[in-house]
C-alpha cells in the first residue's frame, strides 16, 4: 500500500511509546539496576549475582522451579494430549471437553483455595474435611498434611492444581490437530492391518510433534514464571519457594532492589533459549 | 461372539475412564460450591460429600456465607474494583494493538520487519524485570495505587500477544481488499475503519475474551502497582489476604471464591468458541 512516509508510524507510535515505557526501558533498567545495592546507591559488581547462585533459598527456589519445569510440562502436554485423543471417541465429547477446559477460566488465586480445600488437614482421629485424606481415611491411612510434607509432597501438590488449570489448555490445542488429520489415513492404516496402538504411535503421534513441542514451550516460558498457586498456597514456606515470589519477596518485604533486580535477571536468562526457539520458528513460516 | 463382547467390554472401559476423568477435574469446584451454601459450624465438622448422603442434620443449606463476604469481608466492593481494572485494561491495549498491526502487516516502511521482531521477542520478558523502573515511576507521578497506573501497565504487558495475534489475522486478509481500496482513493483511516475492522471481529472477539480473563485473573501485577489497598484492590488480591486472616473458614474464602469466578464463567461459557480458535491461533499458527 502505498502512503506517506509519516502515516505508518502514526498507527505505530501508540504501541511504540507503550511498549518502549513498559517493558524496554525498565528491562534495560532493571539489568543496570542489579550492579547496585539495596537502595540502587552504590555499584557493587556482581555481588547481586553472586547471592542469587549460592543463597541456600535461591538454589531451592532454583531447584523447584526446575521441578514444576519437568513436571508441570510433561503432566499438562502428556494429559492434554491422552484426553484430546480419548475424548474424541465418545459422543458426549463437548460436555467432558468443557469441563477440564473450565478452570482455565478460574484464576489461580481461586484454584488455590479451592485446592487448599482439597488439601484441607486435620489431625487424625477427627472428621476430615479435605476430601484427599477424608478418603485416606476410609482405608484407615492417617491424614497426611500435603502442604507441609516437604520437599516432594507439597511441591507436587503445588504443580497439581497448576496441572488442573493448564491441562485442558493442551488438550484443546492437541484436539484441534487431532482432529485435523484426515480420516482417510486412519483408515488406510486400518485396512492395512494396524491396531489402535499401533495406528496412535506410527500415525497420530508423529503428525501431533509439532503441536506438542509448541505446547511445551508454551509451557515452560510460563511455569518458569509461576507466581500466584506458590504465593497463595504456602507462599514459599516449608521449601516450596520459587524464583518469582523470592523477587516478589525481595521487592517488597526485604526491599533490596539489587537482589530483586538480579533474580529478575535469572529469570529473563531462563526464558531467553525458549525465546529464541520460538523466534526462529516464526522467521521460518513467514 | 469373543470379538463382540471385547469391543464393548473395551467401549465400556472408555466411557468408564473418560467418565472418571471428567469427575476428577469436576470435584474440586463442586466441594467448593456446596461448601460456600453450608452453615460455618458443619462445615468445620463434617466433610462437604455428606450432603449428598442425605444425613439429616449435616443438610442445612444457608446464604449466610455470600452476606458476610459481600459486606463485611470487601468482597463486594473488590468485585466492582475488578470490573473497573478489567473493561479499560482490556479494550486500551485492543485498540493500540490494532492500529500497530494494520500498519505492520499493510504499510510499507523503513524497519518494519525489525520492528516487529522486536514486538513478538517482547512475548517472553518476564513482567518481573519491568518492576522496580516502573512503580518507582508511578510512586513519583502518583499513578501507583491508581485505576489510570494499572490500566496503563495492562496495556503495555498485553500489547505484544495481542499485536502478535492481531497481525497474523490481518497480513492473511486478502490482497485484493486493499488494492481495490487505495485505488479508489480511500485513505489509509477509511481502509482501517471499513475493511479491517469488520472482517477482523472474530479474532477482536478472541482476543477481548483472552485480555479479560487474564486481567481479571490477574493478581501479580494488581500486588505491585496497587497494593494492599481494599479501596482499589480486585478481587484476586482481596481474595489472597482473606486466605491469611480467614485461613480456616472455608465457608467464608469458598463463598469469596465462588463469587470471583461468576463473571470469568460466564465470559467462558459464553463465548467459548472464540476463546477456543484464540487459543489456536496464538499458538498453532504461530
């Protein structure tokens, strides 16, 4: 189209000063911002940098980040695909599909206390009203307190109610291509004498690679910056800390910058390598 | 005749498990919902499945609960707070991101491709490394604690994913479209008000439904910019400190939670279709 040289950054400048004020310049900022103190006063190297590798809850935070990475993602996108593929052999499909896609709409403060609830503990011996340990009870199982129970048990609880909300996030997306491969080839596999085990691994999974490694980097860009289950749930206690409620922490309640400033840092480089997959995925389709 | 009764001995185990699956994921919310209709003292005595077993004096049902949330807990006025984040936060960005994509996908000019490189490697920064530049700011201009300051920072956080999506729909409009337009003579305005606007209303759609309910979900960036205050704060963050001070009256935090998530389910049933083929084209497509 042809127009003045001006016209387009009209329709660009908006975006431009918005994106330039909220997210480039305090990046850029934030990056200058960890060589300092707590009070952004005095240049201390990478002494930020240091604390954050060697802190004793840095390296927990790091280390449950790497598990709500591995566990979350291969949970949600496993799931989501196993329910795409089953759910659509049954009639009532857009009634079950509905329903695990529902708490994608719940915000995770409101799954949390609805999974606090699930998790509810009391001491045994009284009526549980969390239903998981009421059922241990039935089978004479004391009551296990899944919130406190660390390191494994309450950070898996945690990445459970993340998997609740995400997984029908993946199941829609695996659905759609699912359901996208022609039938005809299904069939043919069919004739030819295949199982449906079969059919799943030589025919189905290898068309749903692409959609599964989108779906897992989607995933791990965004778990790595989990925030809201940990912050609510335990808020960090009993070793289920995480990198971006120790930056919260660090902000508001410490209020050190430097340190704030530096674990955001870690957090940018984490996401970084995902980043780059994923731009050079777009470059190669336009 | 062995064939036979292996097929639906095998239907049966399907429906058996997607049934499961489908209570599994359903649970959770329903223990919250009968909890939030029950009389404090039967909630702390016996679990919430008993009502369905009929024992008579565990049945009592009450609206108590929403009374107190609504007025004595701030849950009322954090819903109406929610609403006043929400609508602005969601249409500025939409509107910003539209002109930036028509001018991307239709104008030619000096750097475009870099730019919008630019634009969609932004997808990735964590919020966190904005943070700290970004409330010191707004605690100097007064915007921090405001409706104005979190509008603002919703639609510099939301603008990549919406200019990313909103360009993929638009570059794809047919050519002929803008063609036939410019040599008419209409002007740049018109084009964008007659032809991109109208044929991009399912992807608008998509992407109003996306924006809301990740800002009404919202707690991190309600946390940072305004505070605890209960004067502006939503109902997420109103919520996440009930869940301190309430932290055993599940009556009460299920009622506040139940009144939380109306608006995000109705959005969500609503208007599922678009939400779904949003979900795809933010990320198969791309």
């Amino acid at each position: 189209m042809r127009t003045k040289k001006i016209i387009p950054w009209l329709y660009l400048s908006p975006a431009l000063a918005v994106l330039g004020f909220f997210l480039i310049y305090p990046s850029c900022h934030t990056f200058y911002l960890s060589f300092f103190d707590r009070t952004s006063t005095k240049f201390v190297g990478l002494s930020n940098y240091i604390y954050v590798f060697s802190n004793r809850v840095m390296i927990t935070a790091f280390r449950n980040n790497a598990l709500w990475v591995a566990v979350f993602t291969a949970l949600t996108v496993f799931l989501g695909l196993v329910f795409a593929v089953l759910f659509d052999r049954v009639r009532y499909e857009v009634v079950v599909k509905s329903i695990v896609f529902m708490p994608m709409a719940i915000s995770f403060v409101s799954a949390s206390v609805i999974w606090k609830f699930v998790y509810a503990y009391k001491p045994a011996g009284v009526a549980q009203i969390g239903i998981l340990n009421a059922f241990l009870a039935r089978f004479g199982i004391s009551p296990v307190a899944w919130l406190i129970q660390r390191p494994w048990i309450n950070n898996l609880c945690l990445v459970v109610v993340g998997v609740w909300v995400w997984t029908g996030f993946c199941m829609v997306v695996f659905s759609a291509s699912y359901k996208s491969i022609p039938k005809q080839l299904l069939e043919a596999a069919r004739v030819d004498g295949a199982g449906e085990w079969r059919i799943f691994w030589s025919v189905i999974f290898p068309l749903l690679i692409p959609t599964l490694s989108v779906l897992a980097t989607t995933m791990i860009v965004f778990v790595l910056k989990v925030f809201d289950i940990v912050y609510v749930m335990t808020n960090g206690n009993f070793a289920t800390e995480v990198i971006a409620n120790r930056m919260y922490k660090e902000m508001f309640q410490f209020r050190n910058f430097g340190r704030s400033s530096a674990i955001a840092v870690a957090l940018l480089l984490l996401v970084t390598p995902v980043m780059l997959l994923n731009l050079r995925r777009i470059r190669e389709e336009r | 005749m062995t064939e036979r009764v292996n097929r639906v001995l095998s239907r049966t185990a399907l429906h058996a498990v997607v049934i499961f699956i489908a209570l599994l994921w359903l649970v959770p919310t329903i223990g919250v919902l009968v909890t939030s209709f029950r009389p404090a003292q039967n909630v702390a005595q016996s679990g919430w499945w008993t009502v369905f077993w009929g024992i008579s004096d565990s049945v009592r049902f009450t609206l108590n609960n929403y009374r107190i949330v609504l007025s004595k807990l701030g849950i009322g006025r954090a819903f109406l707070n929610s609403f006043v984040i929400t609508i602005p936060a969601t249409l500025i960005p939409l509107g910003i991101a539209l002109f930036a994509a028509y001018a991307l996908s239709w104008m030619r000019f000096f750097a475009r491709a870099t730019i919008f490189m630019i634009m969609v490697a932004l997808l990735v920064v964590p919020f966190q490394m904005t943070f700290i530049p970004i409330l010191r700011i707004f605690n100097k201009t007064g915007l921090a604690g405001t409706f104005p300051g979190i509008w603002l920072a919703h639609t510099g956080y939301g603008l990549p994913l919406a200019i990313y999506m909103l360009y993929n729909y638009i570059s794809g409009l047919p050519k002929e479209l803008f063609d036939s337009a410019s040599i008419d003579g209409a002007n740049t305005f018109y084009i964008f008000l007659r032809i991109v606007l109208p044929l991009s209303i399912p992807i608008i759609a998509s992407l109003t439904i996306f924006q809301f309910l990740w800002v009404w979900n919202d707690l991190l960036v309600a946390l940072i910019y305004l505070g605890g205050t209960p004067d502006v704060a939503p109902v997420t963050v109103q919520i996440s400190s009930l869940v301190g001070s309430y932290g055993q009256d599940w009556e009460l935090l299920t009622a506040a939670v139940f009144i939380s998530i109306i608006p995000s389910l109705a959005v969500f049933f609503g208007l599922q279709r678009y939400f779904v083929r949003g979900i795809l084209a933010g990320s198969i497509k791309g």
